[in-house]
C-alpha cells in the first residue's frame, strides 16, 4: 500500500476524482458524500449505491494504492478517526484560497451527485400526486434552516395553486395537526428528524388520518412516522448541525418535488406561472415602475 502522510485519504480521492475511469469516479463520489456511514458497508452495497459493478469497486480502491477492499475501508476509518478537519470535512487551516474553494465546491457536487443515486423518484412522484389532491398542505419545521425550507415549499404551492400554510410555531403546528383530515397532508421538514415538537404535530396529524410527508434523513424518528418520506442523506458538518450540503439537497428536492407537481396539474397551471411572472416585472416593487430605470 503506498502511503501519503501529508494528506487524509479524503483529501487523496478528491484529488484522483478527476483522473479516474468514470465507473471509479462514481464510486469515489459516493464514498466522498458520505464516507463516515459507507465506511462499514459492503462491497455490494457501494456499488449498488454508485450504480456500478462491484469489480468496479474493487478497481477504485487499487488505483488509489490499496490491494483490497477491506484495507481500503480500514484506512477510511482511520482516517475518518484521525481527521484535524474542524472548518469543513476537507478543508485545514494551511489551505490557501483556491484549494478551500475548490475542496468545498467539489464536496457539494458529490454531495448532490449523490443525491442524484439515491432519490426514491417513485416515492417523489408518489408525494406529487398526494399534494395535487389534497385539500390542504402543511409545513411543519423547526430550526432556521428547515424553518426557510417549509416557507419556500410553502410559497411553491401557492403559486400552483395548492392551498398550504407553513408554521414552525410549536402551537400552531399542533392547531394545524389537530383540525385536518384525511385529504389532508402534513409534511415535516427537519433534516435531524428528531425534533419533539414537530414529531408530535405529525403524529397527531396520522392520527387525524391526514398523510404525513417527510423530508429528512433516512432512518430518523420522522422518518418512520411519516406515510411517505423524501430521503436526504450528506455528509454530517463538521461544525453546523445542518450544513451547506443539507440545505442545497432540500432545495432540489422541493425544487424537483414542484416542477413534477406542476407537471401533473398540467398546461392550465404554466400559463398561471407565467402570468405570475409578468406581473412582478411590470408591478413587483423591483420593477420598472417604481425603480424608473425604464
């Protein structure tokens, strides 16, 4: 095995992405995105995860100086164990500017890329048509983050024409929950999905026979509570409770998430938008009529 001493063993697959075959890039990829949970999984399900063969796998970890798989993983995990990385997960404090924008940029689009493989598209088109039906949409949230995600899913629907509120008022939340129905859905958005008061909305909202929608990380308490549950998984932040790549990753599954809603309410609804759209140019307050630029 060939050893690096002056870079972690993130740091080198980053560097070897762009030289790889581009089997080997995918795996190398997934393992980027998410190395602290890949480090003890299969063979078989790395490369399920990556959308290659599983000697595709075998090929990425000799060509980055390891005869196996296994001494692969073993030196991930010590590496993941020993890591100095407290400002990003690849990023230390002798990076100069160019190597910290090109490291955190190059973490985000394996983070997404990721996401790409993974995203259930059967669950997502499933939500899209419960949404389309239901007489009322809630968003339910806590935190900042999720919070800002839970109003802009809010102001997509209305825009559709979806009738939908957002509360991340802990009260409200419950209000909310307690009064819908069974054309109703409750759809929570927290990527820890642990959070007690957002949990009890919703599973005050199943008990009401409304569908529960989540949006959090596989495997979360909201996870399991929920009818149907968008999967989003990244890296953990090495300083936030919820990083850059988590908040990226919900925008475009709620982005994704509209276009296929839209999609289904069908023609009527894109004249609607661009009507929309013509209207905030020609009286939005940053128009021309109140700006007289024009």
């Amino acid at each position: 095995m060939n050893a690096w001493p002056e870079e972690s063993l993130q740091q080198r697959l980053q560097a070897a992405l762009p030289t790889l075959p581009k089997a080997q890039q995918q795996v190398v990829a997934v393992l980027l995105a998410d190395p602290a949970t890949l480090v003890n999984q299969t063979v078989e399900s790395i490369a399920a995860q990556a959308g290659v063969s599983m000697p595709s796998v075998v090929r990425a970890c000799r060509s980055l100086g390891y005869d196996s798989v296994r001494e692969f993983m073993l030196a991930l995990a010590q590496d993941l164990a020993l890591s100095p990385h407290h400002l990003h997960r690849n990023v230390s404090l002798s990076d100069d500017g160019p190597d910290v924008a090109r490291k955190i940029i190059q973490g985000a689009i394996s983070s997404l890329a990721s996401l790409q493989r993974r995203l259930d598209v059967a669950v997502l088109d499933q939500v899209a048509q419960r949404l389309v039906a239901a007489s009322r949409v809630d968003a339910y949230s806590v935190g900042a983050t999720s919070g800002f995600m839970a109003q802009e899913l809010q102001a997509r629907l209305f825009r559709l024409g979806i009738r939908a509120h957002a509360f991340t008022d802990p009260h409200q939340q419950l209000i909310s929950a307690s009064s819908l129905d069974k054309q109703g859905v409750a759809f929570a958005i927290s990527h820890v999905g642990s959070m007690p008061f957002a949990l009890e909305a919703a599973r005050l909202a199943r008990s009401r026979g409304a569908t529960v929608i989540a949006l959090t990380q596989p495997g979360t308490p909201l996870a399991k509570c929920a009818d149907l549950c968008l999967e989003v998984s990244v890296p953990q932040d090495t300083t936030m409770r919820v990083g850059t790549e988590a908040y990226l990753a919900h925008l475009l599954v709620i982005e994704i998430l509209m276009v296929r809603v839209a999609q289904t309410l069908g023609p009527e609804t894109l004249e609607n938008l661009k009507q929309f759209k013509r209207v905030l140019e020609q009286h939005g307050v940053d128009s021309s009529v109140y700006t007289g630029l024009y």
